[in-house]
C-alpha cells in the first residue's frame, strides 16, 4: 500500500483481522487488502471534496497526485473546510469500516442452501 497524507487516521484492524480469517492464499489476501485500500481511497477523497469547495478541487487534486504522502495536505484542508478534517475523516473511516465487514461477513457465511444440503 502506498503511503497518503490520511493514513494516522486509518483504523482498520477489525477488518484486516476478519480478512486474514477468511482468505484461502497469501495472494487472496493481498488482492482484499488492496480492494479495502482502493474503497478507502476513493471513499476519503469524495468525502473531502464534498466538504471542500469547489473552486479548492483542482488545488487540493493537483497537491494529492504530486505528492499523496505530504502530511501538509491536512494543514491545507483544515484551512479551508469548515468541520474539523481529521474527525469527519475517521468518522467516515469507521462507518466504511462497518460496511466492509458487513459485507465481508455476508459474503462468506453459509448460504441457507449450503446448510440445508
């Protein structure tokens, strides 16, 4: 996984554990925490530019894309959006967090005709 500026913020232990409980291969469990670390990603950045505005989008993309590691990202945006960056970001964490393993649980539960053979 690639190092960006939100990464102190990740907590995903709960997930990485379940992963590790269900996937088969070592490669199964790479190609999950990639998944996880691409919805992540995605899930971050829409949640910034929904609370960034919109004349800042081209500004804050362009710091992201040259340099995604840069922690002076998060100074950058504390100036500009109104909530407080790091809270609404671990909070939108945590509620993907649910979601996945949500989704994680689901997909490898038995299904009730696996049960009933």
């Amino acid at each position: 996984m690639s190092s960006v500026f939100y990464d102190h913020l990740i907590d995903l232990k709960k997930v990485e554990k379940h992963i590790k409980k269900v996937a088969k291969t070592p490669e199964e469990r790479e190609e999950l925490y990639k998944l996880v670390d691409e919805i992540v990603h995605h899930r971050v950045i829409g949640c910034i530019l929904d609370n960034l505005p919109e004349d800042e989008h081209e500004v804050f993309m362009r710091k992201l894309i040259k340099k995604p590691h840069d922690r002076r990202i998060m100074k950058y945006l504390a100036k500009r959006v109104a909530k407080d960056v790091e809270e609404f970001i671990k909070s939108e964490i945590n509620k993907l967090a649910v979601e996945l393993l949500s989704i994680v649980e689901e997909k490898t539960r038995p299904s009730e005709k696996s049960k009933l053979s």
